[in-house]
C-alpha cells in the first residue's frame, strides 16, 4: 500500500452485497455506514507511546521519556497537552505534569524522590479527551525501582495462582456447529502458564485436547451439543490439577469466523438448522480506525453457511473488526482480526561512526533516514549489563496492545518477523483478546458518549475567571494587571488581559512553564473590586487526581524476590552505589565552584522553559560595545551564525532562512509574526539574543528553521513592584522541560575528579530530520564502568509510520 493510499483509504469503503432480502435492509446498511463514519469523525480515538531513556531507577535519578501521540493512522493534531502522573506503588500521584504536544510529539522528564519506597513506579499518561472513553486504553507502565541493599525485600515470592479461560469463535457455543475454541493460561500477574488437560463431556468422555501452541494460548474444535456441558480437566506448570467448565451451549443461533490470510480476510457465517427467521437475513460489517471499510447483507433462508473473502491488500496496519448482525440488526457475533501489512514502519539506518569502550572515551553516533519523509526521532544509549524491557515498544504499542483490551504478554514478539507461524500465534491473541469497540445498542439509538473533558485544541495560556462580581462591575473594570515571577525570574513580567462579560479571561501569547507567583489588580482609578473579586487561574490545566488504583498483583511482581531477573541491574547499581559514596566520603575533596559567564548570568535572569536550552548561540548585548553600532538585530546577527541566511537586514521588512525554512521570532519568549516588530527595537534596549538551531520545539511546531528570540532590558521599575498589599497566587502552566546533561571530556572546565557512574549515557528526545537533512550525528562519552552499549532508536515520521532499532554493542 502506497503512503498516497494509506492518507486517503477513509474516504470510501469497499461494499459487497451478497443478497439483499428487501429495500428496508437497504436503507438500514445506509444508515448503519453513516452512523459508524459519523462517530469516527465526532469520537476520534487517540493511543499514546512513551519511550523512557531505560526501564530501571534509583532515587534521586532522572527518569527521561519522548511521548508519540497517534490519531487513527496519523500522528495526532487534535490534542496540544499531554498529562502524566507518576505515582508510587500505594497509587499516591508524586506529579501530576503536564507537556505540550506538537506534531504528535512532546518530551519530559521525572526525577525519582529520595524517599520513595517500594520496587515500583507507576507511570500513566493520557489526553484530557481520552478520559471520556474506556480509560484502560490510556497508556500505564511500571518501571522497576531499585532500593540498596538493606532495603531489598527477602524472602519467597507468593504462590502462583493459574486460571485458564475458554473463548468460542464469534462469542458463543451454538449447539450443531462445529465451533473452534480458543484458549488462554495464565497466573495471577498475567504471565503465561503451560497446562495439559483434556475436555470432557457429561458422561466422561474425551471430546477435545487442551495443549498450548504458544504463551499459554490454543485451540481446538468442538461440536458442541445442546444437552450437554463441556467441563476442562487441566494440569498447569506445578502439576496441580483443576477444573473449569466451558460457555453454556446455545440451542440455536448464528457465528461468525474468520481467517486471515495474505491480502485478504477469509470469512465465514453459519446459523444452526433450527435458528429463528431474524438470524436467516444477517449482516457483516467490518471496521478498522473507527471507519467502516467493508459491509455485505446476507441471505441464509435456503442455506445455512456462506462464506466470502474481504480484500485487505490496500488496508492500514492495525485491528479489523467484523460484526455479524441480526435481520434487525441487532449484533450477534463478533470477531477481531489483525490486518500487516508493512507499511506502518520506516527504518532508519543507526550506528557508530567512532567507538570507544575506554574509561572515559568518546564516542559517535550515526543516524541516516533514508525515506524522503521528515521523522521525529529518540535515542537513548544505556549500559547493556542493566538489561532492558524489550517486549513493548512504539510498534507493537501503537498496531496492537493499544488497540485491544487485556494485557499482551511481549507484544513486540508478533512483529519480530513475518512468518507463518509468529502470524497464527497473533491470531490467537486475537481469539483471546475479542471485545467491542462500539455499543452497538446506544450507536442506532443515537445516543452518544457523555463528553464531559473538551479536547485541548488549544495550548495552555496565562487564563482564568473571576467570580464574585456581578457583569455590570468587570463592565467598568474590565482589565486584569498582573506581574508574574518564575523561580529563576528576578524582577517579573507585566501582564494586561481583557475580562470577558461572564468573567473568563485568556492571553493566547503567554504560554509558561513551570510554576509563577502571580499578584494582580484590576485597572481602574480607586478600584474595590480587588478585595472582593475571587479568580480562578488556569482552569483549563487538568488537576491532579491525587491517587490513582493499581492492580496489587502488579506491586508483587514489582518486587522479583528471585534475583535472577534484575541480577545484573542490581549488581551495577550496587557499583553506582559505592562509588558515589565512596566520593562524597573522600576527607581531601576541594569543592571549587565554578564562575559563571556573563551569558550565563543573562540565561538565569531572562530565560525559561525551552528557552534555557543552550542548543544555540546566546550574545549578550549588554556588554557587547559593538551591538549599539549595528543598525538593528538582524544586521547585528549577520554573518554571526553559521547557516543562518539573512536579507534585507536593514530594511523594514527583513528575511530568514536556515535549513531551507523560516526561523520563529520571538519577542520576550512571546511568539512575533511580523520581523519588523525585531527591526525596529533600538538596540540600546535589547538584553540578549538567542538563537536556536533547528528545530526548536519552544515553537510549539518543531520550527524546522530554528528561532530567533531577543530579551529586552529589564526596567528598575519592574524591579520595585513588589506586589506587596496586592493578591497573589501560584500558578501551574506546562511542566519544565530540562536538557539531558552530557559531560565533555574534551573541555578544560570537566571535573575529572568526579566519579562518572552515569547508566544512561546519551539521551536525546528531539531529533527530527528533513529530505535535505536527513543524517544526523551525535557525540557522547563513556563513564566509568560501561563495557558495553545498548542503543535504541524510536521515532514517527509525518506519514504515521512508525520505528524501533536496538542494538548492543559490545
């Protein structure tokens, strides 16, 4: 399937008519092919995937991740703020944060308290639209925490428990139909288990084998009849032997199965000889993303099977789901298929241009996209010894574990490779994993979900209402004055914003991150509304849940009481463990704290969020004599940045370009549209100038040309405004976003004292590529100890496709 068709696959739907009974079916298919479109188009659904720099932590270390938001088959546009809560293993919310997403994207960090306690740390994510649908497709992972030693639980892990669940094709045991039953072993914490057993009926005899083909799932064929009940005798793994009966056996009705096959989908319906008339006029319907894309009515009066194939070829990668209704269409049998096509990945080519395994050493990486697709890349290179969770990743989360309820045991196994038999085990998961994307019910009633979060198409801004004040009042004060302080900011900034008749107010340019102590006024001469107004600062920013529930199955198995599974990692960390300590132990250490640059100074004072990066060029105005000869910014810059192209710089109406687009501009870190805004400030009154190379994500749309921002001088008067006497509150925006830290042993300034005990060696969550742009290298160097290195790439270009590479290198 070409890229052009996978873009354009929703605007029709292939349709097979196998019998058509009366005009009234007719209108009804109609009716059910604009109800299912129209709910796609109104209830979109978005799956998340977060990529973390490894999977095992310690206190005090920094937990780093790169989030891909999907929306059917492209990367997301409906959303701009993801949320994640990180909480301990009692399910008490440590951070509730919040991060704005941009072309499907967005990236943070988490830093594990020094007091955690437990093997476990829960970390859940979601867009405030996802919580008014099913909340178990929001994204949840646990990442292990490793305690030192005198805190390390002892003892033997709790007996497994083993259940074993029976699941007929199509949802039901109809007696006379011979009936594939699939099945599914696994303990308490949703491992699976090998078990032997036979099926039996009334009378004791043998009618069906039970023997795993693979992770604890089967099947086998059983002609059920109406009289009968069918009882499993089952030994699991530890030779305990049980019992479990099977469905109740239907005396009549109708299934529905299927196969897939290369290109296509094989089906089949079949009804019992005595069925009622509504199950001898059925219909299939078959839906994949929440679109419909194949529907047949059906003619079973004079048969009692008919079978037919749906063609695939041309279909995205992901779950199609067939559903076998009624006369009246009402649903009686559903099942799910996956559909692989392989188009749904991209494969960039990753390595090592230097490599070095020294004490110390320095090393390259390579990173080639080849496609002519630009692609939104994370890198993490971690010590190999301290193992790794490869069983999920953005893959398998985004095609398949994200799609169906219940847990898969190691979903990337399924796309491993393509063969014949990795295919029939996905489609036992398929068997086992069956469930319903719609209520069917409520779906021809037209009754819809219950919206009760409205998407956040729009960024978080400086917002709010007031309260307490009748219309007429915000009539003649209808302007909000308010100075808000960052941590890092020393003198505040103004902000105006107009109240609205019902009391909300919102500055769409001021975006923050972190934390700002507000104080505010409202504008007017001897105005009283200050003592009796209450506001309500940003209401729009989701509050924290303060707890959220855990399975206690998953805190046990957090605890690996047998060393075997994190052996290595905990080996290491002991090794970490020693050496910073024995450092902060050293009698003799001379701490010398090093003076900062005067751009250094100007970074603190002026800058925040994703403005602090120093993934640029930062010239300080204040001391530069020769700033006051140049005629504005942009001659100023001319000829300053390498690959920065500037015309016109003297004119009114100055151009840029860097890498082929536009860098953003930016004024006091509020987004400009016009340059002549910049051309035009003296420069007596400008600060400072950073200039980002591309992409810069402060843009909020990766600004492929990078950004211009320039700082004006902060006044005294700003200084003295101390706000006292004036109401105030802290306010929460977007949560700050650091850079990863990577030591340069090259440089002078380096501590080589310091014990370098860094398990996670390089990380990086922004790297985007373009056709002109398309290979990119980094730099990083070993620690200590690592002899070993494990790389792995994730990333999404803006076609949907998705990738995953991991490599050790040793």
């Amino acid at each position: 399937m070409t890229l052009r068709f996978a873009k354009n696959f929703f605007r029709g739907c292939c349709l097979m008519v196998v019998a058509f009974s009366t005009a009234t079916q007719t209108i009804h298919a109609q009716r059910i092919d604009t109800l299912i479109n129209n709910y796609g188009a109104k209830f979109p659904q978005e799956r998340i995937h977060l990529q973390f720099d490894r999977h095992n932590y310690a206190a005090k270390e920094d937990i780093w991740f790169k989030a891909y938001i999907v929306n059917g088959i492209m990367p997301d546009n409906l959303s701009k703020t993801l949320y994640v809560d990180f909480s301990d293993e009692h399910g008490k919310v440590l951070a509730h944060d919040a991060y704005p997403i941009a072309g499907g994207t967005t990236r943070g960090q988490f830093t594990v308290p020094d007091s955690i306690h437990g093997n476990l740390l829960h970390v859940r994510a979601y867009t405030k639209w996802m919580l008014n649908f099913d909340t178990s497709f929001l994204f949840n992972k646990d990442l292990t925490i490793i305690q030192p030693a005198s805190k390390r639980i002892k003892g033997a892990p709790p007996a497994t428990v083993t259940k074993l669940y029976f699941f007929p094709e199509g949802g039901d045991l109809i007696a006379g139909l011979n009936t594939r039953v699939a099945f599914m072993a696994e303990n308490q914490y949703g491992q699976p288990v090998k078990v032997n057993g036979t099926v039996k009926d009334s009378k004791g005899e043998e009618v069906a084998v039970i023997s795993p083909e693979h992770d604890g799932m089967g099947s086998f064929h059983l002609l059920p009849n109406s009289s009968e009940v069918y009882t499993a005798t089952w030994t699991d793994d530890k030779g305990q032997q049980q019992t479990t009966k099977l469905p109740e056996v239907k005396s009549a009705g109708a299934a529905l199965v299927a196969r897939p096959s290369a290109g296509s989908t094989l089906f089949a319906i079949q009804r019992s000889e005595n069925a009622p008339d509504n199950l001898k006029t059925l219909h299939i319907v078959a839906t994949t993303y929440q679109q419909l894309v194949y529907m047949a009515n059906v003619s079973l009066e004079d048969k009692t099977m008919v079978s037919g194939a749906i063609p695939t070829a041309s279909f995205p990668s992901g779950i199609l789901q067939l559903t076998l209704f009624d006369a009246a269409w009402k649903p009686v049998s559903e099942r799910i298929v996956f559909v692989n096509n392989g188009e749904a990945e991209f494969h960039p080519e990753v390595g090592f241009s230097k490599l070095s395994f020294d004490k110390r050493g320095q090393n390259e990486i390579v990173i080639n996209v080849t496609d002519s697709v630009p692609a939104n890349l994370s890198v993490a290179v971690t010590d190999a010894s301290i193992g790794t969770d490869s069983s999920s990743n953005l893959i398998s989360r985004m095609l398949l574990s994200s799609q169906i309820k219940g847990r898969v045991y190691h979903p990337y196994y399924y796309f491993s490779d393509t063969s014949a038999k990795v295919q029939q085990n996905l489609d036992l998961v398929m068997l086992t994993h069956g469930w319903r994307r719609y209520n069917w019910d409520k779906l021809m009633a037209h009754e819809d979900p219950k919206i009760t979060y409205p998407a956040d198409t729009s960024y978080l801004t400086f917002s709010g209402k007031v309260y307490g004040i009748t219309p007429s009042q915000i009539a003649t004060n209808n302007t909000l004055v308010a100075i808000a302080k960052s941590k890092q900011d020393t003198t505040g900034r103004f902000i105006m914003v107009q109240i609205e008749p019902d009391g909300n107010f919102n500055d769409p340019n001021t975006i923050f991150f972190d934390s700002l102590q507000v104080y505010y006024k409202f504008a007017g001469k001897k105005n009283t509304m200050d003592r009796r107004a209450t506001i309500n600062f940003m209401q729009d920013r989701l509050k924290s849940p303060g707890e959220v529930s855990l399975d206690p199955n998953d805190i046990i198995k957090a605890r690996v009481y047998d060393t075997s599974g994190l052996a290595a990692s905990r080996r290491l960390f002991d090794q970490y463990w020693a050496a910073m300590h024995m450092e902060t132990n050293l009698a003799d250490v001379t701490v010398k704290a090093k003076t900062k640059s005067p751009e250094e100074k100007l970074n603190e004072k002026y800058t925040s969020g994703m403005f602090r990066s120093d993934n640029g060029y930062t010239f300080d105005l204040l001391n530069d004599i020769s700033a006051q000869s140049s005629f504005n910014v942009f001659s100023y810059l001319q000829g300053r940045v390498a690959g920065l192209q500037i015309s016109n710089a003297q004119s009114g109406t100055p151009s840029m370009t860097w890498r082929g687009s536009t860098p953003s501009l930016f004024l006091d870190e509020m987004p400009i549209q016009d340059a002549s805004q910049l051309s035009n400030i003296s420069m007596n009154d400008i600060a400072m100038v950073k200039v980002f190379r591309p992409p810069f994500m402060g843009g909020f749309g990766g600004s492929p040309g990078g950004a211009i921002a320039v700082y004006t001088r902060k006044g005294g008067d700003v200084q003295q405004e101390k706000g006292e006497g004036m109401p105030h509150k802290t306010i929460a925006g977007y949560s700050l976003i650091k850079e990863f830290y990577v030591p340069d042993y090259l440089s002078l300034t380096q501590d080589l004292n310091k014990v370098d005990s860094r398990s996670t060696l390089y990380w990086n969550s922004l790297i985007m590529t373009t056709p002109q742009d398309h290979e990119v290298r980094f730099k990083f160097f070993n620690n200590d100890i690592t002899k070993s290195y494990r790389i792995i790439l994730e990333g999404m270009n803006t076609q949907g496709q998705f990738t995953h590479i991991e490599k050790v290198i040793q």
